[in-house]
C-alpha cells in the first residue's frame, strides 16, 4: 500500500519513536528504568538515583523477552497505531496498541496504549489497558502503579485498595520512605478524602503494626485524616506514630501543621522529637516558623540560636533570627544575624534560596540602618537589591528614606512611578503611597484617598480599618467608631475591629466596662497577641485594677519589648509608686524608639526626664 503525502510525513515524524518502541521488543539489555506516564499522578515507588532491588525470577515487563514476539505483521500494526495515534485518531490508534500489546505480552506496547488513552483523555480506555496489561503480566509493578494513578484520576478510590496493597508489598522497607509521600500526596486529591484516608488506613495495616515502617504509615494516615477535615484524628495517628517510633520526623512534621490553640497535644510531639540526638534542623527550622507565626517571638528566637549554635553554616535560621530580632527592636542583634545570613550565601550553589532571601535581607538591614538615621547606609543596602521581584518593596523603602528627609513630594513621586502589573501590585502602590502620608502627618490627605478607595470597594475589610484609624488620628471618633463597627458585621473574626475600638475608649477614659468587653473579644481571637494584651492590661489600668494590669502588661512586655507597650507598662509602675522601675523600663523604651509618640507623650504628662 502506498501511503498518502500526510500519512508519508507522519510516518518520517514516527519512526523515531516507533523504532524506539520495536527497540524494547528485540532481545537487548534490561532498560533499570522503566518508563512512567507523561503527567504520572503516582510516581515510581523508588527515587530517582536510589539503588532498586532487582526483580524476582518470573516474567516481568521491563524484562525484554528472549525471543521476539513481533512478527512482520504484528511489527506493520505497531507502525499504524503510531502513525494513527499521531495523525489524531487516538481511537483506532490506541486499539492497534493494544492488540500488538496482547499478541506479543510486552509490557512496553501496553504502556504506549495507556499513554495514548491518557493523552486523550480516555480514563475508561487507559483502565482497560492497564488491566489487560496487569492480566498479561502479573507481576509487573509498572502495570500496578498506572492502574492506581487511573482509578485514583477516574474517583474510584474504592478499587484502589487491592492495587495499593500489593505494591506496598512488593516495595522493600528501605524504600517505604519514598512511597509513603507519594501515597500522602496522591490520595489527597481525591474528592473523596474520608475514603481516601479510610482505604490507605486498611491498605497500611500491616505497616501499622511494623516497628520499622509505623512512623510513617501513622503519618501517611494522618496526613490524609488532615486532607479530609479531621484534625482530632490526624493528631491521633501523630500520637501513635510517634509512641512507635521516636526517632522518626514524620509524626512530628504532621503535629507542626496541626500546632493551634485548640490543638494543645500537638506541640508537645514536636518537643519530644526536638528532644532526640538525631532531630533533623529542618524540623527545628519549622518549630520556630509555626512559633513566629503565633506571635511567640521569645520561644521562636530561643529555638533558632539552638539551631545557629549547632549549626552555624545553616544561611535560613540566621535570616529568620535576624527578622525576629528586629520586630522585637533588638536592632544590634538583628543586624549581626542579617550580615551573617548574607556572608553565608555569597558562596551559596542554591541560587533560588539566594533570589528569595538575600533581597529580603538587604531590605531588613536598610530598614536598620534607617531606623538610627544612616540613610547613606540604608541606600547602600537598598542598591545591592537587584531582583525585579522586590522592585515594589525597595522603591517604597527608598521613597520612605525620602520622606523622613522632609522629600515628601518626591517620595510620592517614586511610588507613584511603580509598575501595575498585577491587582496586587496596584494595591501595594497604593498602600505605599498611604503609609507615606501618615509617617508624614498628612492625615486628610491620606483619609481621602482612603475613602474614595473604599467606595469603590465598599467590604473592603482592611480598607475600613485603614480608614478608621486614619480618622482617630483626625480625631473624628464617631467616624472611626462608625466604621470599627461596619468591619465588625463584615468580619466578626477581626480581632483588631474589637481591640482599636476599645483601646480607643481605654485611651479617652469612656465607656470603660465596654470597651473591656470589646478588648476581651479580640483576645479571646487572638490569645497570643502582645499588643492586644497591651490593651487589655492598659483598660484594667484605666479600671483601677493596678494588680491585674500590671501583670498583663509585664507579660505583654516580655513577649514584645515594643515602646508603647513599655509605655504603658511604665505607667502602671510609676502610679504604683515602683518610679525606679518605671524608669528603667522608660529607658528600654526609649533605646528602641526615642521618637515613639505613645512615650513622649507619657513622659511629658507625667513630667518624667529621662
């Protein structure tokens, strides 16, 4: 038969990949690789790299045969599938495959009919290969593994039970590691996750049980308990991963995701692995994340020196200990940890981790250097930003510089010269440009631009409270109150809605009784907030119940040596009468922030020279 014109070129753009194809039928040497789907949803259960384990004595797939079973015929309806598969007529193309695959029981042909299924998004089709292909060769991994990426794909986790347990099986404990993620991930996309974590639980039964591999599995199950919603559950199997095996990071990994107020049993399994000989730094590296995160500065800085004591070459825990330090005001500290950071990635292979970190370095130490006045040094640091990325981000810092030179106009001009590539960036250039007018007392300049942003979005959250803290400065409190109060009905959830209204009344001596109850609320949202607990200790004060305030606010302070807090705090002691106490804790303040307008204004009434 001669072929026509288009069919001849399909044919010349096939014959690399058919004689690829026809390769893997001739006698050769085994290929230790074996090939996976094109968009594979469950990977080999071996890493790349990994040493494999070689195969038991019967037939496999990816063993070639010892004598060809492709004849010229069957070697004609290979080429056609092929070329039909590769012309766009994935049926006939697919069904051409497949018989080749049944009359030769090569594992190859029958993993081109699935891909060429897949390709066209076939799942029935592809299943139905991959079972004729399981059928052929009982025994091929390959085959099992395609057959659960498809059932999974096609939601029909139920069938995937079998399947799953027989590779699990079949893959040595050394490599159940590797597996165990995969499972995790896999399974969790199903839409179904509470039979997906039911059906991997029954699949791991006996891993369950195995001292060796228990870890793991309680972790595997866990993670998929998370998936599906049940946060009670995915800290049980975190618990019984762990009690069966200490030394394992899985158990403690899944507790750092659980880690909540309401979940106070998961900390605790962090702690006892941190506690082991052989505790991976990563772990410890998320320990203190998950604590900053909960505003647990003291706890987070305390776990990141034991990182960079034990392992000072680690750049990460340095930049996360540099940026701690700086939002507790221990600038001296903050800047040793940040310079350290960047010595450690100058010479850095990772050249991702240095575009994502070192830019955030530079910034922090110009924002340093700004804040004692050397704004010579600030530039100095702002210029060794190179990455587009952070364009936004040193040109508002760059502009701020400006601004605190008494150059507000033309730190408005940089801002407002900044790209608007995206709906984010168009909100950080606006926001930019706010935050300018306030630092400069510009409060009705910045309250109308406020306005009129949030008419445009009228359940704007954060605009709203933008907007109303704008107007407390103004002094236009019914305006402030009468916007707190809208953010309150759009997010009851806002806990700085709750505590900017009642500091606010605690400040002005009125409506004392409600503004506890408006402050006790945005605790009771977010507990480990200093500066909500500034409030809190700051309105028992304006009660009259010294005791209870000053205990708050000491432990406020501790958390979060911040000047207005110290402020406060100063006070409470001044009143009670401990004045050299309240002095010293004045003068902490005031080595943080000399400027900060809570403290001077302290100081001033209560006639206090430092």
């Amino acid at each position: 038969m001669t072929l026509p014109p288009r069919r001849f070129r399909l044919a010349v753009a096939a014959l690399p990949v058919f004689f690829a194809v026809v390769a893997h039928a001739q006698p050769s040497a085994p290929d230790p690789a074996a090939p996976t789907s094109p968009a594979p949803i469950i990977e080999p259960a071996t890493p790349r790299g990994a040493p494999t384990t070689p195969p038991p004595a019967a037939v496999k797939d990816n063993d070639p045969p010892l004598q060809s079973a492709l004849t010229a015929p069957l070697f004609y309806e290979v080429l056609v599938g092929e070329l039909t598969a590769r012309g766009g007529d994935t049926g006939d193309g697919y069904a051409l495959m497949l018989d080749a695959a049944r009359k030769t029981n090569d594992g190859r042909l029958f993993q081109r009919a699935v891909e060429i299924a897949l390709q066209s998004r076939a799942g029935e089709a592809a299943l139905a290969a991959t079972r004729a292909w399981k059928q052929a060769l009982p025994e091929s991994r390959e085959a099992r593994r395609f057959e659960l990426q498809i059932l999974i794909a096609l939601n029909r986790i139920g069938e995937t039970a079998e399947p799953l347990r027989a590779e699990l099986a079949a893959t040595p404990v050394a490599e159940r590691s590797f597996l165990m993620g995969v499972i995790a991930r896999n399974y969790a996309r199903a839409s179904d996750k509470k039979l997906a974590a039911s059906v991997v639980e029954q699949a791991l039964v006996d891993d369950l049980k195995n001292p060796e591999t228990a870890g793991l599995a309680w972790t595997t199950v866990g993670r998929l308990r998370l998936a599906a919603g049940d946060t009670t559950g995915a800290l049980e199997a975190a618990i019984k991963g762990q009690a069966a095996d200490p030394a394992s990071e899985g158990p403690a990994v899944l507790a750092l995701e659980l880690m909540d107020p309401n979940q106070p049993l998961a900390e605790p399994i962090v702690k006892r692995y941190l506690m082991g000989p052989k505790a991976a730094p990563e772990v410890r590296l998320g320990y203190a994340r998950v604590l900053a995160e909960a505003r647990r500065f003291d706890d987070a800085s305390t776990e990141l020196k034991v990182l960079t004591s034990a392992r000072p070459e680690l750049p990460e825990p340095w930049l996360l200990l540099g940026l701690l330090q700086m939002q507790t005001r221990q600038d001296t500290s903050a800047e040793t940890s940040l310079k350290r950071y960047v010595d450690l990635t100058q010479g850095q292979r990772d050249a991702e981790e240095r575009k994502r970190g070192q830019p955030q370095a530079y910034l922090m130490l110009a924002q340093l250097a700004e804040r004692r006045k050397d704004f010579a040094g600030a530039e100095a640091w702002l210029a060794r930003v190179d990455s587009t990325d952070d364009l936004t981000a040193t040109q508002t810092r760059r502009a701020g510089l400006l601004a605190r030179q008494g150059k507000l106009p033309q730190a408005r001009e940089i801002v407002r010269s900044l790209p608007e590539r995206t709906p984010e960036e168009k909100k950080q250039k606006f926001l930019a440009e706010v935050q300018l007018l306030r630092d400069a007392k510009q409060y009705q300049a910045a309250y109308d631009m406020l306005a009129k942003a949030s008419a445009d979005e009228p359940d704007n959250g954060d605009l709203l409270y933008d907007q109303a803290m704008v107007a407390e400065k103004m002094n236009r409190l019914d305006e402030m109150e009468r916007l707190l109060r809208r953010l309150m009905v759009l997010k009851p959830e806002s806990q700085n809605a709750y505590n900017a209204l009642g500091y606010s009344f605690a400040d002005r001596k009125i409506r004392l009784e409600e503004a506890r109850t408006l402050i006790q609320k945005a605790v009771q949202l977010a507990p480990e907030d200093p500066f909500i607990a500034d409030s809190l200790g700051w309105v028992e004060f304006r009660l009259g119940n010294n005791a209870e305030a000053t205990r708050i606010l000491e432990a406020a302070y501790k958390k979060q040596p911040d000047p207005e807090i110290g402020a406060h705090f100063g006070e409470v002691l001044w009143t009670a009468g401990d004045k050299d106490r309240a002095i010293r804790i004045w003068k902490e303040a005031a080595l943080v922030d000399a400027e900060n307008e809570t403290l001077q204004e302290t100081l001033k009434r209560l006639r206090v020279k430092l």
